[in-house]
C-alpha cells in the first residue's frame, strides 16, 4: 500500500465516522471509530492533522500570489525555489511535487500559450510563380501531395473510364 493510499484511507473513514457522528450524536465516539478500526484518538488526531494542512496551504497559496504580483508568468519550479524561504521561515514541509499539486487543484498554474501558425507572405513585389500543383491537390504533409487524375483505361470486354485514381506524389524528387 503506497504513502497516497494509505492518506485517501484515513481521509475515508474520517469522514465516515464525522457522519455518522452528526446524524447519530449519542452515539459515542469511541464505538463509531472501533468499527472502522482505530481508536478515538486517532480520529481526532487525524482531524487535527487535516486542518493543519488546510491552514498551511492557505498560507502558501497567499504567498503564491504575492509572488505572482511581482513575476507573473513564473512556473511552479522557479517558484519552489523563490518560496523555499518562506517555508523555512514558518517550518512547512511541503516538496516541490506537493507544491505543482497544490497549485494544480487551486487553477494556478501557467497556462500555455498557443502560438499562432506563421504562413507564407504573398503580398510582395518580387516575382509570383503560376501554381503547378493545381486545385485538384490535397496537401498531406510537408512531401507528400495527393492528386485526382482522370484517366480512361480500356479493359478487354469494353471501354470503360476510371475516374478519380488518386495518385500519390512526392515533392522531395
């Protein structure tokens, strides 16, 4: 069972016993928690742990924004390295995955820009040459060019017109 696991385990069964604490209050904590298998101190200190956690990614997310005040456009790996301080200083525990999670679940990283397609310019005043390619051409790659050709090939029995063979070019030759 890996480290995530074993947390979604004890965030589960917190949640169960938070439950059926509020729709069933006089029933005892204790009982509640020994039907899901640990003790009433454990659920508590699990409670404690998850708000501690809740407290200190707000601070991160407060400090996140700061930053992104100053450099807005910087990604989560320069940033762990500018927050790397702050967490000294208020002795958090947080990695750099943990953090590019964090800014992940909260919408704040960097989206990435689409680049527009740059085409060729034709509006100039050198020389334009006639396009021997034609319009009955479909451009499929960089060196690859399908046309439509209209032959009449003759069979034995009777004279018949393929229409339509495509035919496939390459431009490097």
């Amino acid at each position: 069972m890996t480290i995530l696991q074993f947390s979604v385990k004890i965030k589960v069964r917190t949640q169960a016993v938070e439950a059926l604490s509020s729709r069933y209050p006089l029933l005892g904590m204790g009982l509640m928690c020994s039907w899901f298998g640990f003790s009433r101190q454990a659920w508590y200190a699990a409670i404690k742990q998850m708000e501690k956690n809740v407290f200190e990614f707000d601070l991160v997310i407060v400090e996140i924004k700061r930053i992104r005040k100053r450099i807005p456009g910087i990604g989560s790996g320069k940033l762990y390295e500018l927050i790397k301080p702050f967490f000294f200083s208020h002795q958090l525990k947080i990695g750099r995955d943990k953090l590019h999670q964090l800014m992940k679940k909260e919408g704040l990283l960097v989206k990435r820009k689409h680049y527009k397609v740059v085409t060729t310019q034709s509006d100039h005043s050198y020389k334009k040459y006639p396009n021997r390619i034609g319009s009955s051409s479909i451009l499929v790659k960089a060196y690859l060019l399908l046309v439509m050709t209209t032959r009449f090939l003759s069979s034995s029995k009777l004279a018949r017109p393929y229409i339509c063979r495509l035919i496939v070019l390459s431009l490097l030759t």
